[in-house]
C-alpha cells in the first residue's frame, strides 16, 4: 500500500511539473560517479544511502550540505569532509563509518 501511495504521488508530481530530475537526486536503484578524484573515483549509490541512512533527500540537500541536487554544482573536497562537512555531516563515525581512514570505501582505483 505504502509503494501505491508513493507511485501515485511521483505520478501527479510528474504529471503537474512538480518534479524534476534536480528534486529526486539520487533515488534508489540509481548511482552517480564523481571521477575526478585523484583517490579514485566515488560512486554514490542512491540505494544505499536511501536504504542505510533512512532519512530523506531533504537531510542532506539543504542550504548548508548540498544546496543544488545537480552533478558538479558542489565541489566536494576531503578538507571539508573531515571538517564534519558536505558528505562529512554523516560520515563522522557515529552517524556513519568515519571518512578519514576509511578511503576505499568511497573511492575506487
């Protein structure tokens, strides 16, 4: 029942304008891959973070962490990260595994 109401509501919100590829992120059954780091490059796993983390797009895509919901409008650097920053707001060793010491779980050579 929870999945109908969900699906009618993507529906109306589509159907209505209401929704844009820039509203839904990363949604489950989806990734993005942010090559550019010179650790390797980092996918971000819509279904993962939707699944583990349990909160909404919203939580994260706000005005202090990611304002914009679009590929390479954030520059997202390690220095911010282990400040508690952008992806470093959750991944600090209590919300999530800590980013600093645990580089290959983000980044892929």
């Amino acid at each position: 029942m929870k999945r109908l109401v969900v699906l009618v509501t993507m529906l109306f919100a589509l159907l209505f304008g209401l929704a844009s590829t820039d509203v839904l992120a990363v949604p489950r059954g989806k990734s993005i891959t942010f090559p550019r780091s010179s650790n390797g490059k980092v996918i971000f796993d819509g279904t993962v973070h939707n699944n583990s983390a349990k909160k909404g797009c919203r939580q994260c895509h706000n005005p202090q962490l990611f304002p914009r919901m679009k590929q390479g409008t954030v520059h997202i650097i390690m220095k911010n990260i282990y400040a508690g920053e952008q992806c470093g707001s959750c991944h600090n060793g209590h919300q999530a595994f800590k980013a600093r010491s645990n580089c290959g779980r983000c980044h892929k050579k």
